[in-house]
C-alpha cells in the first residue's frame, strides 16, 4: 500500500512521538518497568549503547535525559580519581519513568534520520548499591529516498543555484532535517534575488522502505522597494545614508530595477 502524505517536519514529529508514546505506554512489558522502578534513585555509574551503527552515540547520549557519573570538569579530573565527592563529580540518579521515556526518544531520534521501526530497549544491572543502564537498540532497515524531484512553479533559479541547495541525493535515508535544511537554503536563496513570499512546501510518497520526495519551489511574487524612510540620523546626512544603502525606489533587494 503507497501512502501519499503532505509532511510538516515539526508536525509529523509530533505524531510519531505521540503514537510511539502510546505504543510505549501499551506494550512496555510490565516486568521490565518493574524492575526499573526498583532501582529508582540509585545512582548511575555507567551508561552504555549496543547495536549502535549508523546513529551517532555522542548525539543519542545528548538526547537523553539519563546519564552516567562522570566529572564535571577535565580540570577536575585528577581530583575525580581520587575522591567522590559530589563538588567534583555529577552524581545523576536514576528515573525509571525518565528511562522509559528515553526509550522514546531514541526511537524519535531514528524515526527523524530516516530508520522508522528502529526499537530500543533500557536494562537496568546492580552495581553494588548502584546501577548500570544500557540501551539495546535495533535500527531495523532504513527508509531511503528513491527519488527526489525539486519542482519550479516558476524558473527562477538556474540548474547551478538548485546544485547549490545540496538536496540529498536517492539511495540515501530519508532524514528528515536534511529535507529541512534543502527547504530553508533554497528559500534563503529566493529571498536573497528579491522573492520575500517564497515558500518550498515538501511532499512524501512512502511505500514499504523507499520513499518519494518533492520539493515544491513557489517564489511568488517578487518583492520591491517602494519608499525608503530614514530617521534617528543626526550626525550622518540622508544623502549620504541613502548613498551607502543603495536601495532606490524601484529596486530588489538583489539590486535588479524592475
């Protein structure tokens, strides 16, 4: 079955971590959040990622709200070896219902990188009156982009601005900040050449793991100067301010008369 869906990235975020916070919520298997929950507020010392291959640790550690001890400082560090005390080190305690939440935001994390059955799962293991947590993750197979087309209501950039835009090319995942990215530098680059109303509206064709991207490019009408009025000088001359702004009545802000 091929869905047709019109996407707003900050919209469709929403509804995946809504829908797998239902799922968490549902199907979380009760032992297991039994289990975190009888090591609530123990202090974590370690913090660990299994599976991890095409997601980056570092970005998912900063995800999270759960972390690990560790020092505050590399200043700090020799002092850290050789004492534990709380002015050195951040001592983080545990949050079962923090960890479970985790488990959402790793999958929103790969849902966004273009990996949308990614799953991960927390464990909690003693460590003397302390914990270790580890995530296992599964990122499943990556949706890529089988094709993306970039769509001119009306040609206004050349073939060499549109490369410049650096779209992602098919065969890769479908990122969605990369799709985000592609919209805001071409309408950065229309608003540069005098185009104040452009807007590039995406659109996503999803079938199994594939997808269709197009990115409709609307420039609108273009913007152009019609009175320019300056105050507050007093020790400058109009003249000479409208001399160095250079933006007569009748110009576009990439200074082309119309």
């Amino acid at each position: 079955m091929t869905v047709r869906t019109r996407t707003d990235p900050a919209r469709a975020l929403r509804c995946i971590a809504f829908a797998a916070g239902i799922a968490l919520c549902t199907f979380a298997p009760p032992e297991a959040a039994e289990a975190q929950e009888s090591f609530d507020r123990r202090l974590v010392t370690s913090l660990e990622f299994n599976g991890v291959v095409e997601g980056d640790e570092r970005e998912l550690r900063a995800t999270i709200r759960t972390s690990a001890r560790r020092c505050k400082s590399f200043l700090f560090q020799p002092l850290c070896w050789i004492t534990s005390s709380g002015i050195f080190e951040e001592k983080p305690r545990l949050d079962a219902l923090e960890l479970q939440r985790d488990e959402l935001r790793i999958r929103v994390y790969y849902w966004r990188a273009g990996y949308r059955s990614a799953r991960a799962a927390a464990r909690v293991e003693s460590d003397g009156d302390d914990v270790k947590v580890a995530f296992d993750v599964d990122e499943g197979p990556a949706t890529v982009i089988e094709t993306l087309d970039l769509v001119q209501t009306d040609s206004v950039l050349s073939a060499r601005q549109l490369r410049r835009a650096r779209a992602p090319r098919p065969g890769v995942p479908l990122d969605i900040g990369e799709i985000d990215s592609t919209r805001i530098r071409i309408e950065s680059m229309l608003w540069d050449i005098g185009y104040a109303d452009a807007a590039v509206r995406d659109s996503v064709v999803l079938a199994d793991t594939s997808a269709r991207v197009t990115l409709q490019i609307e420039p609108g009408a273009r913007t152009t100067v019609g009175n320019l009025a300056i105050t507050g000088n007093e020790q400058v001359s109009e003249r000479t301010i409208r001399r160095l702004v250079d933006l007569p009545p009748g110009h576009t802000s990439s200074g082309v008369a119309t």
